[in-house]
C-alpha cells in the first residue's frame, strides 16, 4: 500500500515509518524541514519538505506521492506547545483532508487523544462523549480533537487512534523530556500540577505500540479507537515509579481529582487483534533509563 506519513518525523512517526516499511508498504513522509526530511529518506523512504499549514505546497506534495492512506500524526509537543499543537489539528487537519480527497485519497488514520472525554468515574470506551464545553484551558484541547475527528471524518475510512499518554523516546516522559524537568524543580515545567493530583486516573501507551496500533489501523473500520496500555492508574500510583525510572525525586502528593482524569479502556483495540507489547507503564517507565 501506498502510505503517507504526516509528521513523519514525531515520536511516533520516527517508529511508525520503519514499521510500515517491514510491513511492505510503500511510504512517504512529510517533514516541515529539511533536516526531518533527510532523516525520512536515511530510513529508506521517499520524503518531501512541506508545512502542512501551507495549503497549496501541501496539496501538490499530496498528489505527487499519490498515497492511497494517510496517516495524521502532527502536533507541536516538542516544545510542550498546546496552541501550536491545536492549530495543527484544526488548520493542518483541515488542509491534509483536502489535499487527500483533492488526490482521491480514501482513507485517514489520524492521532487523537484518550483524556479528552467527558468526566466520569471508570476508564472510558469509545461510547462516551468528548467533554465539549469543558472550562479553559482544556476546553481548547478539547475543541481542537473534536475539529481534527470532525475533518478527518470527511474521508471515506476514518480511524482516529486515541492515544494514551505517550512515554518512550521523544516523549515528555523520557529521560531528559518535560516531565523529567517538572521532575527535577524546572520552575517553567508547570503542567505536570495538572495531572498528579494523587487521585486523578491516567491511562498510557509506549511510542511504540502506538506506532504498532497506526499500522494494525490501516485495515480497521472507520471509528474512533482507544489505544492505551491495560492498566489505568491514579497519580499516586504512577508518578512515584515515573520518579524513580528518571533517578528523581517524587513530588509531594496533591489532593483531590480531576474529575475528567479517568483514563480509558483498550477494549476495542484488543478486540481488533492489537496488543501492546508494553501492557503496563509498571514495566514501561523502567526501560526508559535501561
């Protein structure tokens, strides 16, 4: 199959075009610089320089790879940057979506998130409602998931991979990433507050199982799919081994919830045949430092 990998480059796109490489596919990757694009190429597939915010550039790179799937794997997070990372699901998804029909693309299997679902009291399934309304900041995460699903959903075959947290290489969560610089008393490392409320339930995924779920999509029905590891956890339970994994200090425990932190079920993935190599973050965080 003809593939082309937008943010070919990301933690998961660097695993993913290997994998889909070993599987047979024929691969493109987009890169914004240069210096991605030659890295796509050093990993024996085809590469093209382009901002997926650049309409036109995009359209024409679009057509020449002539891709019969897309796979949506852009965001802005190496900077811990949300509002770049919500123009990227908004204007970059609204512009790969075109850019695909435009070169009758078929298929989109796009990256989404597995915490943007309403509250609740157990991990959530594909049933439950995206939390749209929710306050600032979230809200706006929230909005940009629900506008990628939308536009992604202009395709024929529609997957949305709603993501754990990712942790592994490239991560915030691996040695020498964001979390590790909240970890350590970085002063600008503020949103990790956000998450270690001791009671708040997280759900995770390593890079590479994710990277495994986008190619395993590649043949699921349209729909949105949860792809997190088989153990949600509360703060309290993940944060103290995360610490220990990095040689760090565990913070203080913060009281009380947040009542959208309910992590999420990976149910319907396993249904489809996909199993994450990493069935818990237990075992995940300590090969980080190995």
């Amino acid at each position: 199959m003809r593939v082309l990998v937008a943010g070919a480059t990301g933690a998961i796109g660097r695993v993913l075009v290997p994998l889909l490489l070993e599987a047979g596919h024929q691969v493109t990757g987009i890169s914004r610089t240069l210096a991605g694009a030659e890295r796509v190429r050093r990993q024996g597939a085809s590469a093209v320089q382009v901002d997926v915010l650049d309409r036109d550039g995009l359209r024409q790179a679009v057509a020449a790879a002539a891709p019969e799937t897309v796979i949506h794997q852009l965001t802005d997070l190496s900077d811990a940057d949300g509002k770049a990372t919500d123009l990227l699901r908004r204007d970059g998804t609204r512009n790969l979506v075109d850019a695909a029909r435009s070169a009758g693309v078929e298929r989109i299997v796009a990256q989404s998130i597995s915490w943007a679902y309403a509250p609740g009291e157990s991990p959530a399934d594909e049933t439950v409602p995206l939390d749209i309304g929710a306050a600032q900041p979230r809200g706006g995460m929230v909005e940009g998931i629900r506008a990628m699903e939308e536009k992604a959903a202009e395709m024929d075959s529609s997957v949305p991979l709603r993501y754990g947290i990712l942790y592994g290489p490239g991560t915030w969560y691996a040695p020498g990433g964001a979390v590790a610089a909240a970890l350590a008393g970085d002063s600008d490392a503020h949103f990790l507050g956000s998450i270690e409320a001791d009671l708040s339930v997280m759900s995770f995924v390593h890079v590479a199982d994710a990277a495994g779920a986008a190619v395993a999509a590649l043949d699921w029905p349209t729909g949105p799919v949860n792809i997190v590891d088989d153990e949600p956890a509360q703060a309290r339970e993940w944060l103290p081994v995360l610490a220990t994994a990095l040689g760090l200090p565990a913070p203080e425990a913060r009281s009380g919830r947040q009542s959208w932190a309910r992590g999420a079920s990976n149910g319907l993935a396993r249904s489809r045949g996909w199993k994450p190599e990493h069935t818990t973050w237990r075992s995940g965080f300590a090969i980080q430092r190995a």
